[in-house]
C-alpha cells in the first residue's frame, strides 16, 4: 500500500496474511479502449449472438448455433469474472510482502515467491480456487508430492467414461525471478514489486519505456497492474482459475462435455524449467490410467510479442541447457603472478573465444521457425583468498539454447573443442566441462536431481489441438478485439500462431520413446527424433520482452482473453478429429 493520499492500484487494498477473510471483489471500470470492447459491448455483441443463432437454426445448423451460443456465454463470464481475477493476481504478487519484510526469526523468509519458496502464494491459490467455486469440491484441488497445485473440473453427467474423455492440461508455474525491491523503488519510482502502482506521479516513464518491450499510452495505465510476477506469470495461472470456474457453470451448456481439464500451478520453474512436468513423467504418469494422461498440454507462460500482439498462439519453443565449465588453476600472491596459474585469465580467453565462436555462428544451426541456437555467458563464481591475490578456481556456465537439429552432447564438444581450452590445459591448468545436476529440494522436499539440460519441441500447426486453438480464438476472442498484428502489444483480431523465444515448463514433457506411460495410447503424442510428448501449445497473459524486468507490468484486460480462450478450448478440442 502507498502512503495514505497516495494512488494505490488497487484501492484501499491492505496488507494481509493468506489466513484472513478474503476482500470482497475489488470494482473493475473499462474505460472507452479503441482495440476491446467494454462489457457492455459485449451484452450488445450477445444480444447479435443470439439472433445469429436463431437465424442459424432456420438454416438447419444446429450445432454451430449452440456452438455460438457457448461462445457468447463464455464472453459474458469472463468479463464478468475479470475483477476477481485483478485481485487474485495483485494478491498473489503482494503475499511475498508479508515474508521478506518480517525478520526470519519472527517467519519471516527473505526467499518467499522464489523457486523452492512458493507455499504462502500456492497455499492462498488453493484456497482461493474454493472460495470462487473453480472446483466442485474443495478436494479437487490439492498439492501433489512434488509441491505442484493441482485442481481438475469434469462434467460427471455427460455419459462419457472417463478413460474415453480428451484430458487437456493447463500448466502454469507460480515462482518468480527475484524482485530487486531496491531497484524498483530506485529506477521506476513510483511502483513497488509487491505494491504495484502506489504514485502514478512519482514514476520514471523514460526509464519504463526504455526497460520493457511493451506499454500500452499512458490515457490506458488504468488498466496495468505493476509487480513482480504480472506478465511472468501469475496471470496464467489466474486465468486458469477463473476459466475452470466458468466451465463449471457452463457444464449444462456443454462446455466440459467429453473433456478433464487438470490446471497445474507448477513449483520451481524458474530455476528448473519444467521440474514440475519431470515429476508428473517420473512419479505419475508410468501407473496412471488414460483419464489422467494429458492428450494436450496449454502452457500459460506469456504469449505476447511487443511487436507482434498479445496472447499469440504458441507451437514450439527452443530447448536450453546449461554447461558448466571449471577453471582450475594455483593461487599465489597477486605481487607474484609467475608463481601461480591464473583461472580467471585463462576462463576469460574461453568465455571471449565463445562469444566470437557464437558470433560466427560456429557449431549454430537455424530453424526457420524455432530460430537459430544461441550460447552466452550466464553465471560465474571465483574462488580467490583475496583481491590482491591469484585465484584458485573459476566456475562460469553458459546459456546454450537448442534449436531443431542441435543436441546436448553436440554443445558440450563445441565448448571442449575451443582452442582457449586447450591453452589453458596445456599451461598446467584443470579444465572440465559438464551439465550441472539440479540437486535443490522444492518446497515439499522432493529432489529431482536432474540434469540442467531442457528439451525443446514443436507441434505442427496442422495438428488438431492447434486447430482448436485457433477456433477458440475465433470463438471467443476475435468478436471483442479489432487490433492488428504489427501493432505493438495490442490484441489482435486474428489469431497469431508463433512460438517463445524464451523458455517454458513444456521442456519436463518430453520422454524417452521407448518411456512406458500406457495411459498415453491413442492420445496422439508427438513424435520426434529419440523423444515423445503431449501435443502443446501456449496461451499466457503478459508479454515476452516484458518478463524478468525492472517495472515488470501486466494489462490486466488479457485476463479476461486468456480465461475466455482457456475456458472455450475444451469444447473446441473435443470437437476436433
């Protein structure tokens, strides 16, 4: 909360701990926004909905007048529910305050929100989920053993047994990057990390502009909620809250007809991207029936390209890895350096030789999708006595991303194969070269110990669940919007069908081929090179350029979009041959 006469985002929004009565839902007014429609446009649009309906059904097109009717109704409730998903997000991003500021011995934990650390945000998202009804029962929603929110809504009464139901995933990680407090109230101004806007007049709007890929013009900040978290990426999970809350009022309609729908807020993505999918391929998915076995997975990491609109279409992504490289040298004092062997020298003229290495596109393919493969210096760690000494051990790691064609294996060799390397050994220094193991416990103590290597994937645009996408879009979406692509961050009118240039939990689907999850049979996974996995896509709020930035923000009219579109795709998939 700013001080009291200060413009809070969110007004009158006090601090509390998770266990208090909830807020009642905070007001929403939509101002006149020349790209979405109001809610009141949006009545006008259902009652055009329902005469094309009828005019429909004198055509002898029953199903796509019900269709129409499904996609109406949905509009209307995710506008409907658009405040109480703004609450859910700035509450959400707001409970880390209530940990980092109390001292540790009083629970406090400076680490709250980060990977490992989500419990407080994942337990007020669990009790959340019952309060507004997005389940039927409060134990439809739980924590699995790995420390993953689940919840999971299906129509019990539409004569389909559940092994023969499509089961859609919608997976979406609640850990965030670390908020640099400091930094925001230093550089933005007027916004705090957890707070959100609290003096619209204090912020740096050169600096704002510079840091972000996207704002949207000033006359518009009513609708942008500030704070570590917004775009990266609460407000996919939110959306997913609010969409299974509208499916189940949408039941009689059919809009879970033939379909479970299992939401993840998934734990420690950011430091281990798609943990939380590696535990459900190690622990659940070898023993689980076809009703649990996803036949398509949305990711809801953002989808919006400051250049190119907001909630695109995602079919693909990059894999990454990481490669650790150990300098070992001999410490001496620094007033002697011919007494010692150098590791920072010797790793920096390997770091520089990378860099030109990756310059030159040396060992890099390129996809004409996915891109091309990339490599920078990420991390490092000396090991010296002192500043006026020769250390004794440099420890760096590179961030290779892994297009189509590229492998692990193949990235390591090209980083042992650099000739600064070879120097350093041939000086008497140690040099290796390996993929670090993640060995750090999440926060219900499960270890996966895997490797830091993340597999990228693709599903082909022609495939059924990118078709049910695109009608989703068109469904709900495309009659509420008139941006177009090239506008900056805008919607689009027109679905956009892309891929990440980032990262995201889809790297923990893929498996071995030879995997053996029977309850995948007939779900048409996808197929490619040594690796299997659930046909994906994404549909996130916020946009890509904007995440793990200073001044982070989110329009939160994306909210609605994302739960609309979220709440139409099972229908639209099932409907799909």
């Amino acid at each position: 909360m700013g001080e009291e006469g200060q413009m809070s985002f969110i007004p009158g929004r006090p601090k509390r701990s998770i266990d208090e009565t909830p807020l009642p839902h905070s007001s929403f007014s939509q101002a006149e926004h020349s790209r979405i429609r109001t809610e009141d446009e949006i009545e006008a649009a259902s009652s055009d909905s329902m005469k094309t309906e009828d005019e429909m059904q004198t055509l002898d097109a029953p199903v796509t007048a019900v269709a129409a009717n499904l996609d109406t109704r949905i509009a209307e409730l995710a506008a409907r529910y658009l405040p109480i998903a703004r609450e859910m997000l700035a509450e959400a991003i707001r409970i880390p305050a209530d940990y980092v500021d109390k001292p540790v011995e009083q629970g406090g934990d400076p680490l709250c929100g980060l990977s490992n650390h989500e419990f407080p945000r994942l337990e007020y998202l669990r009790k959340k989920i019952i309060e507004i009804k997005a389940v039927r029962k409060p134990e439809d929603v739980f924590f699995d053993d790995f420390g993953n929110l689940v919840w999971w809504v299906e129509d019990p009464n539409d004569g389909i047994e559940p092994a023969k139901k499509k089961v859609i995933y919608i997976d979406g990680h609640t850990d965030t990057v670390k908020a640099l407090r400091s930094q925001w109230r230093e550089k933005v101004g007027g916004v705090d990390c957890y707070d959100g806007l609290i003096d619209k007049s204090k912020i740096n709007k050169d600096f704002l502009n510079k840091e972000l890929g996207w704002v949207p013009p000033e006359s518009e900040w009513e609708h942008l909620l500030f704070g570590r978290g917004s775009a990266d990426q609460l407000g996919g999970v939110i959306s997913a809250a609010i969409a299974t809350k509208i499916l189940i009022e949408l039941t009689g309609e059919g809009a879970l007809k033939g379909a479970i729908v299992r939401s993840y807020g998934t734990a420690c993505e950011e430091d281990n991207d798609g943990a939380g999918p590696m535990f459900l391929n190690r622990e659940v998915f070898p023993t689980a029936g076809p009703e649990v076995v996803p036949d398509v997975v949305i990711l809801t990491d953002g989808t919006g390209c400051s250049k190119r609109g907001a909630l695109g279409i995602y079919r693909g992504q990059r894999g990454r890895m990481q490669i650790e490289v150990t300098v070992t040298g001999k410490s001496c004092h620094g007033s002697m350096p011919w007494e010692g062997k150098n590791p920072f020298e010797f790793g920096g003229a390997i770091v520089k030789e990378a860099a030109e290495a990756y310059d030159r596109r040396d060992g890099f393919l390129d996809d004409p999708f996915l891109g091309h493969g990339t490599r920078t210096a990420s991390w490092a760690r000396l090991d010296t006595p002192s500043d006026c000494a020769v250390p004794e051990k440099l420890v760096f790691r590179f961030d290779r991303r892994l297009t189509i064609g590229e492998t692990p294996e193949q990235a390591v060799a090209d980083v042992e194969r650099l000739p600064a390397v070879a120097v350093a050994r041939k000086a008497g220094l140690t040099v290796e070269v390996s993929v670090p193991i993640y060995a750090d416990a999440s926060w219900k103590g499960y270890v996966l110990n895997n490797p830091q290597i993340y597999l990228g994937w693709v599903t082909p645009e022609e495939h059924p669940s990118i078709q049910a996408a695109v009608a989703a879009y068109r469904g709900v979406v495309s009659p509420h919007v008139d941006g177009k692509i090239g506008e900056g961050g805008v919607l689009t009118k027109e679905p956009r069908v892309d891929r990440w240039v980032f990262s995201t939990d889809g790297v923990g689907y893929p498996v071995p081929k030879e995997a053996s999850i029977p309850g995948a049979a007939g779900k048409n996974w996808i197929e490619a090179g040594p690796y299997k996995y659930p046909a994906m896509l994404g549909f996130g709020t916020g946009i890509e350029q904007n995440t793990h930035k200073i001044g982070e923000c989110l329009d939160t009219r994306e909210l609605q979009h994302c739960s609309a579109f979220l709440a139409r795709y099972p229908s639209a998939f099932v409907g799909t041959k």
